[in-house]
C-alpha cells in the first residue's frame, strides 16, 4: 500500500471516532437530564393525585340521591365504553341473524 492509501485509511478512523466524541454528551448534561425527567415524573404523579382527590371531594359533596344517581351513570358509561373496546371483527363475526 502507498503513502495516499494508509493516508486516507487513517483519515477515515480519525473521522469516525472523532465523530463518536463530538455527539457524544457529557457527564453533567446527562446528569441534568435525568434529574429533569424525574422532576417531571413528580409533577405528573401529583397532579394525578390532585384529580383523583378533586374528583373524590365533588362525590362526597352531594347528597344521597345524587350519589346514587352518579354511581348508575358512571356504570351505564363503563359498560357502553366496554362495548366500543371490542375489535371490529368481533362485530362482523358476532353478528346475530334474523329469524326466517
């Protein structure tokens, strides 16, 4: 091998794994990263929170009446959702046929 042959061989190695190192990030960034997720991860687990004891307090607020009122409807909407989860083929499969 010539002199413009090893040449350019080294050249490439030195291009790929300089290229390695300048997308590469550092300890610190990724560091910061991490603590960012994890902040947010807090954030999104309290505001769930929130929801769910927002969503508790309005339900103790009412009356009897309403609650019993608001427990049907929350069942009616379960079981109407539990109906639309179903793949479609289940419905051209299933399909109940008309009496002749």
């Amino acid at each position: 091998m010539n002199f413009k042959a090893k040449f350019r061989i080294l050249l490439l190695l030195v291009s790929i794994v300089s290229s390695d190192f300048a997308y590469s990030q550092t300890r610190t960034v990724r560091l910061a990263e991490k603590k960012k997720q994890k902040i947010e991860q807090r954030q999104k687990k309290a505001y769930q929170k929130a929801r769910v004891k927002s969503a508790k307090d309005k339900f103790e607020m009412q009356t009897e009446q309403t609650k019993k009122r608001m427990k049907e409807s929350h069942k009616r909407a379960r079981q109407n959702n539990a109906l639309n989860n179903k793949p479609f083929w289940h419905k051209l499969t299933n399909r109940k046929r008309k009496p002749k």
